[in-house]
C-alpha cells in the first residue's frame, strides 16, 4: 500500500467526516499523511507534490504557485480543511528565495533561534 493510501485509510477507518481535494485521482498522491489539529483530524498534503502535479498538467511553475496559493491553500473550508506541507527537501531552495528576498534571517544572524534548548 501507498503512503496516501495508508493516511486514506486511516482516515477512512478512524474520521467520521473529512475533505480530500478533487479530483481525487490527481490530489490523492500528494497526500503524505494525517495531520491533527485541535479536535480535528485531517489530511495532509505535500505543497511540492501538488505543484509538480500542475506543472505536469500542463502549468508553467509561476502559474502554478499562483493557483496554488489562489485555489488551493487560499481556501479555508471548516472542520477537515486539509493541511499543506512545505516539504524539507525543498527547503533549501525555498529558504535561500526568502534570504535573497529578505524575509528570513539566517542561523548566524540570530544563532540562538534555530538551536533547540
């Protein structure tokens, strides 16, 4: 079995009632797992994995990030909205367009905020 179909099933055994992207043959790879927020229970989906999966169909990667963040993320649907996941494989790319664009400092700039205590 899958990955998403593990965390489907899961859900699908232990979730009376939960959202999953449509359509679900393109949105249902990208999910990597369940995810819990308060007294929710809900599905997690893979940021890169849905962008990949635009930029298959068809999309240029600008035009994807757009209507990811437009159409996807930008939409809070209740109890069971899913969670998006910033993959840490990709974190370096993404962190290193934040640095150049000033929006995130760096570990030598303030050492103490990215060393657990």
């Amino acid at each position: 079995m899958k990955p998403h179909e593990k965390a489907i099933a899961y859900m699908d055994a232990y979730v009376d009632e939960y959202l999953r992207l449509e359509p679900r043959v393109d949105f249902d790879p990208c999910v990597v797992g369940v995810g819990r927020r308060f007294h929710d229970t809900v599905l997690v989906y893979s940021i890169q994995k849905i962008l990949d999966m635009y930029v298959a169909q068809g999309m240029e990667r600008e035009d994807a990030e757009e209507h990811f963040e437009f159409n996807t993320i930008g939409g809070w649907l209740g109890e069971g909205t899913p969670i998006f996941m910033v993959d840490t494989d990709h974190y370096d790319a993404l962190a290193e367009d934040a640095l150049a664009e000033g929006a995130l400092a760096t570990a030598t700039d303030n050492p103490s905020s990215t060393e657990p205590a």
